[in-house]
C-alpha cells in the first residue's frame, strides 16, 4: 500500500509565483469611480450641449411658448391676454375651420393610397433585373428631392392652370373644363397629382423591402402552380408588411402637414390664399391665414395643437391596427 507525498513548499512557491511582484491588485476605491464617472458624463454633456441648446430653444421653448399662446388672445403686438377656451369653441363653430378639416381628410384618404399603389407598382417593375436599373431608380426619386420645393409648385400651377398644358391636352379629348387650378371643385385633385408625382421616397423603401423577399418562397409557389397575382397577396405583402407599415405611417403624418404646395398652386397671398373658393383649403393653410395674415396668433396655435393630437391620434390607431397585418420575421419586435 502507497503513500502520498505531498509538496507543501512547492505549492506555495507556486502560490507566490503566480502573484504579481507588485503584490494583490486593489480594486478601485468608491470615491475614484465615482470622480471618473462624473468626467465621463460632464464630457458627454458637453459634446451634447449643441443639441441640447437647440431643442431647448428651437422645439421645447416653442412649443411651451404656443400652448400657452393657444389659451390666450394674442396678436403679435399686444400682450397676450388669458381667454381660456374661447380659441377652440370658436374653431368648432368656424365653417371655414371645418371646410379645411374636411378638405384634409379628404386629401390624406386619396392622396396617400394612390401615392402608396405607384411607388409599390413602380418598384415591383423595378426589382426586376432589367438594363439601365440605376438611371430608371434615379428618374423616379429625382421627383421626391425637389417635389416640397417653391419653383416646383409654381410649375405645377402653370401646368394645370387655364390654357396650359392640362387644359389643352382634355381639349383634345373633348373635355372642356378649363384649367384644374382655377376650379375650386377641380384643384383638389391638382394637389393629388402633385404629391402622386412625388412617389421616389416611399418607391425607394419598397425596393428595399422586395429585395429581402426570400427567392425560395416564389418558386415554391411557381412549383404549387400560383399565378403572378396570389404570389403577389400570399407572399410579397405579407413579406414586405413591416415596410408597408412604416410607409403608410410616414406618408400619412406628411399629407396632414401639406402646406407650400397648397398655399402656392391655391394663389399664395392675398383674399384667394388657399385656393379659389377655398378649394385646396387645407389644414395648415387656414392655420397659417389666421395666424400671419389676421395675426390672431392665439387661434393659430390653438389649431396646431389640435392638429398635433390629431396626427397623434391616427398614430396611434395605425400601430394598434398593425398587429391585425403586419407580419415580422420569427424574432422580430
């Protein structure tokens, strides 16, 4: 039977040797953590301070400043005054306020499918391995870029106005209506066209999502015999539904907040600002009459808030509606 002999003086040899020369290391002491976490905050303020100093003065400020003003009767020049809720019983019962209101809903409800279905049409064409993909991508997005600008707008006005390129074109198909913008039932749908025409941004979103549709599940689908049409509904809008979902939102919030091509194709300044006969009297539009042209600065900040909660509102209905239709990848938020 064996003995074990055990090396005491070894293992501690080893013991001493696996320790640095310099002794145990101290952990660091509470007081040093938390001088150095301060600097590393106070530098991160600082590189923040910027942006900070901008929301403060140019969003926060300003908002504070206008829900104030939405309580008060204020004209610019003198101090405002408290009036409670006079500012909205008097928006409620405006005809023309609710004209606008009207006109808006009617825009968004037709203005943003239809700009939906092109940018869609377009890109399905698009995903398509054709020649010439890049310059056809950048002609459709080119419309995006500088459609929200003035010399735009004009543009448009002269091309739908009596006379002009519209007006002579229905001539030749015996259509005589005369130009869209002077119409007030007709320029509407001017403005329709216009964001229409605009359709690059969501376009460019689309092809994106097309790109991420597995090739396996079309041919699978072409192997079961599904035509181009149920391929399209059974697996292209269930794939590309979280894109669809964000460009249904992002497009929506834009059509509530139209104003420079409203206010420039309806005439710009002066008794006809939002269109003749208020035709293309949108929200902002009338918005922006009371407030710089009446300078009832307190009525105008009442019907932005107003707006502000209403596209809030419709918001939120979208992102309760989307767990009814939007399908996410397995792991997936």
């Amino acid at each position: 039977m064996g003995t074990t002999v055990t090396h005491a003086p070894a293992r501690e040899a080893l013991s001493r040797d696996s320790e640095p020369r310099h002794g145990p290391v101290k952990p660091a002491r509470p007081a040093a953590l938390k001088r150095r976490r301060r600097r590393e905050n106070l530098a991160g303020y600082l590189f923040m301070s910027p942006w900070i100093a901008g929301f403060l003065l140019l969003t926060a400020g300003p908002m504070v400043a206008s829900l104030y003003f939405a309580f008060t009767d204020y004209n610019l020049f003198d101090p405002p005054r408290w009036i409670g809720l006079d500012n909205f019983s008097e928006m409620f019962g405006d005809p023309r306020w609710r004209h606008s209101v009207q006109v808006t809903l009617w825009y968004v409800v037709v203005g943003t499918p239809l700009k939906l279905i092109a940018a869609l049409g377009v890109a399905l064409l698009l995903a398509q391995k054709r020649r010439g993909q890049a310059f056809y991508r950048a002609a459709f997005y080119a419309p995006s870029l500088i459609g929200a600008s003035v010399s735009v707008a004009i543009v448009w006005k002269a091309i739908f106005s009596d006379d002009a390129v519209v007006d002579r074109t229905q001539q030749l198909f015996g259509i005589d209506v005369g130009g869209w913008t002077g119409d007030p039932d007709m320029i509407i749908y001017a403005l329709v066209a216009l964001t229409v025409w605009q359709f690059g941004a969501p376009m460019v979103i689309f092809l994106a999502g097309l790109k991420q549709v597995p090739r396996e599940l079309y041919e699978a689908a072409e192997v079961d015999g599904a035509g181009t049409l149920r391929r399209f509904w059974n697996i292209t809008l269930p794939m590309i539904s979280p894109v669809l979902f964000f460009n249904v939102l992002l497009e929506t919030i834009h059509s509530f907040q139209i104003f420079s091509s409203a206010y420039i194709v309806g005439g710009g300044a002066g008794g006809n600002a939002c269109g003749p006969a208020d035709g293309s009297m949108v929200y902002t539009c009338y918005l922006y009459v009371q407030g710089f042209e009446n300078s009832r600065m307190g009525l105008a900040s009442a019907m932005a808030w107003l707006l502000l909660i209403a596209v809030a509102l419709v918001t939120a209905v979208l992102f309760w509606s989307q767990k009814r239709w939007v399908h996410y990848e397995e792991g997936a938020a």
